[in-house]
C-alpha cells in the first residue's frame, strides 16, 4: 500500500498494484474518485417491468451548418445517463473529438447534456464545435515502431535519490526504498550530471537507472497459420527456457532443425516410451514431413469449453497458471493463443472464474511500499482489471513469458496486451483513457485454474452476472 514512508515522494505517484493496492484515480475523472472499495458495476436480477411510457422524441442539438463533431476541451468523464449521478462508462481525452445524437436539459449541467458517440452523455459545457469530423488518437499514443509509450527504467543503484530540481539546481532529495521502475519524460544536466525527469516532476540520476528493453514476444491468432482443431504448444526448452527447440527426424534421431523458443506448433500424435510415457510428438503443419519434438519441451495449449451460460461469440479468456498460457475465445472457438507471467509461490494469483471491470490505458503501480522488498511501477499500459486490484496488464520489465514472475497479477507482453485491450469488453473508443464495465454491457470474462482448482468457481461481479443470467433463464422457462 501507499504509505508515509521515506518513499513516499516517489510512492505518491503510484496508485494501483497486483496484490496490493486499487486503480489509481484517472486524473480526467471528475470529482467522484476511484477508490478501492469500489465495486463494478453489474447485471442486477430481472425486476417486474412497469408499464410502458410514452417514448419521447429525441432532441437533436444543432451547433451550425458547418459543425461536424464536438471536440473536448478537457478529460471528462462519460455517464451512462444525463447526470452526475449516472454510471460511469469510462474517460474520454480532451482534444478528442465525437459526433452527437441528443441532446437533454437536466440537473449537474449549466447548458445541455450531450449523448455522444458511440455511446454516454457530456455535460455541453466541454464539447466545443468544431469543423474536423470526429477522430481522436489511441491511448496510450504510440510513436512508430514502439512496443510502449515511452522508456521506462529501473533504479539499479543502492543509494538512487528522487530530486526536487529547481532553477537548474538540486533543492532536495529523497532515498528511493525498494524495487522501483520510472518512465523518461525529459531529461536535464545538473553539474555535468543528467537526470531523468520522471511522474510527479521528480528527477532521477541517470547513472542510477537502467534503461529496459520491452519484449518482443507476441502470441498468436490462431487463424494465422496454426490449426486450432488440432492439437497444440508453444516450444519452451525444458533445460533453459530461453534456449531454441530441437527438432528431429525420429524420436532420438537426428536433428533437421531448431524452433525458436516460445513459437507455437501444431501436433500430430504422440510418440510413447517403453515405459509408457510419452516421448516425443509428431509434428503436424505439414503430414507430409516427419518431424519429432520432445514431450518435455512443448508447453500444451489445453481447449476447453465455456463456462455455463457464456454466450454466442462473447469473448473471454482462459488463463492456465500451470502451462502459463492464455487462450482467448469468442464462445467455443479459440482465437488466440500466448504465454504469461503469474504470480509466484509467494505472490499467487488467485484461481477463480472473474469479469473484467474496468481498464485504463495507462496506471502506476505499487506494493508493500517501505518494506525490504517494495516495488512501483510507472505508468504500466493496457491494464485490464478483473478481481479488485488483480489485473491483465503489460509487463515492459521483463521478458520471461511462460514462467512465473508477477506479484499476482497476469504479466503480458506489450504486443499482446494491446492487442487483448482492445479486443475483449468492454470496449474501449478511441481517444478514451478508461472504460468501465456496465450493467447493460459486462466485461469478459476471465477464467483462471490450475491442477490445483481445476474447476474454479465464480466469484464477484461473474457470480453476480451469472446469477443473473440464471434468474433470466428460469423465468424465460417458467409456463404461463
């Protein structure tokens, strides 16, 4: 948690942690923080309907012949409904620029609300007209070639400070305790030593820093060239995980080629031992060609079912803690495939059958802050938040997807965690720096197990959703 102390200069930037603390509060939020006893929003069991009102006609606001969108002139937050007391939808950027539906005159606006696009209403006074059709930029904004935002790295040395650094001069400092990560937002030279400008207006040593180098790994689509009705593993080498894959012409042959660590491959048959055990697979991208893996150097990829009452073509993901793979699904069907960081023995991450209630393009986190072994971490992109503070998030620290790493939380690579942001609900627009999950529109599903609790159970809002869903079936079935 973010405490008082010593670190506290640097702490105070941090806000969200895997097994620690909550999201921190979204700077374009409005006054109503997030704080960590907030609960996500889900489906409430079906109540008796009232009798229909009369639908009034929509209003359609016009702002000029030659308006042809609204562009915001600060971050705000997007209601679900005309008030301040309406459900959060999540934040959309300032500068960004939407189309309009309707407009209504109601409480907490001076001038109208404003439905925009595709979806939540804005109190008129930030929506300025503007010429330009709507558009806006993906968050967080990626210069080419990019894996993250920016460049991040980690206090390395033993006596690193955090510096107050006015009029060219260093005013005061502050020890750094703990593991810490800090992301570049300029840099300066003070008595002919550069600093690294970091969150907060802090500065850091250079020299106490090294620069990470953010993975290049990325899962894959399973359309894209792996069969996905056919058996499937990522190729990890069972001596060292970081080792290429040998490939032979037999069991125990001879060696045709290497695979690359971390790729995966279709499966044929498995080859058994003497014993019984099994060997060796046959690979099977081309049943023309006969080529053996190891069984120990493959890391299967499991197919399973959904979970009861998952609907047509909802998309949810199936974590494996003990492969350490992730498997997205749109309803039965698979669609892509990667390796993770979990949580380790000391910090495991918790099985169960989740929802994803709310994402931020970018959040700091932290833990255990003025302990031997606090950690922070600046701005960590596509921070996808299912179980309180437990999340899918990009880990740019680290590249040993496939082993056990993370505080409890899902590590991910950047190219997979952008693009599973962006895939699974809710969804997120663009030019919006947060969405949350709703009662009319859920977020995924996440569903994590292992040997261990092979079959978890629902828990938070998915157990509130699924009790819903249950309530609706058996209401649809009831006669009448």
């Amino acid at each position: 948690m973010v405490g008082s102390q010593p670190r506290l200069a640097l702490g105070a930037l941090l806000a969200a942690a895997c097994a620690e603390s909550a999201p921190a509060t979204d700077p374009a939020q409005d006054a109503s923080a997030l704080v960590a006893t907030q609960e996500p929003s889900v489906l409430t069991s079906p109540q008796a309907e009232p009798a229909p009102k009369p639908k009034k006609a929509k209003v359609v606001p016009s702002f000029g012949p030659n308006t042809r969108g609204l562009r915001l002139n600060r971050s705000i937050v997007v209601r679900a409904t005309p008030s301040l007391d309406g459900e959060k939808l999540g934040t959309v950027a300032a500068h960004t620029v939407v189309g309009w539906q309707q407009a209504v005159k109601s409480e907490g606006c001076e001038q109208r609300w404003i439905e925009i696009e595709p979806r939540g209403w804005v109190c008129e006074v930030y929506l300025d007209p503007v010429e330009s059709a709507p558009g806006g930029v993906e968050l967080p904004k990626l210069r080419a070639g990019e894996r993250v935002p920016g460049t991040y790295g980690k206090v390395v040395a033993e006596d690193a400070m955090l510096a107050t650094i006015e009029d060219g001069v260093v005013v005061s400092e502050t020890p750094i305790v703990g593991s810490s990560t800090v992301r570049r937002r300029g840099t300066t030279i003070v008595d002919e030593v550069e600093y690294w400008k970091v969150d907060g207006g802090k500065y850091v040593a250079s020299e106490s820093l090294r620069p990470h180098e953010p993975s290049s790994f990325q899962g894959q689509r399973l359309q894209d060239g792996v069969r996905s009705d056919s058996p499937m593993a990522f190729a990890i080498s069972s001596k060292r995980p970081g080792d290429w894959v040998v490939v032979r012409d037999a069991p125990g042959g001879k060696r045709v080629r290497r695979l690359a660590p971390r790729t995966l491959v279709s499966l044929a048959e498995e080859q058994k031992n003497s014993d019984e055990s099994t060997g060796y697979f046959l690979l099977g991208e081309d049943p023309s060609v006969k080529e053996y893996v190891a069984a120990s150097d493959l890391r299967h990829v499991h197919i399973v079912e959904p979970p009861p009452l998952t609907r047509p073509a909802e998309r949810w993901f199936d974590v494996d803690l003990d492969a350490q793979i992730l498997v997205a699904y749109e309803g039965v069907v698979p669609v892509y495939a990667t390796l993770i960081s979990s949580g380790t023995r000391k910090n495991p991450t918790e099985t169960g059958i989740f929802r994803i209630w709310i994402k931020f393009s970018e959040t700091s986190m932290s833990g255990r802050m003025g302990e031997s072994d606090a950690y922070s971490v600046a701005t960590v992109p596509w921070t996808q938040f299912y179980e309180n503070d437990f999340a899918l998030h990009t880990s740019y620290w680290h590249d040993h997807f496939g082993r056990k790493r993370s505080h409890g939380c899902v590590n991910l690579s950047p190219r997979d965690s952008r693009f599973l942001y962006f895939w699974s609900e809710p969804q997120v627009p663009i030019g919006w720096s947060m969405a949350n999950a709703s009662t009319d529109r859920p977020g995924s599903m996440v569903r994590v197990h292992s040997k261990q609790d092979p079959n978890p159970e629902f828990k938070g809002a998915a157990l509130k959703v699924q009790r819903a869903r249950a309530a609706a079936v058996s209401s649809v079935n009831v006669p009448k």
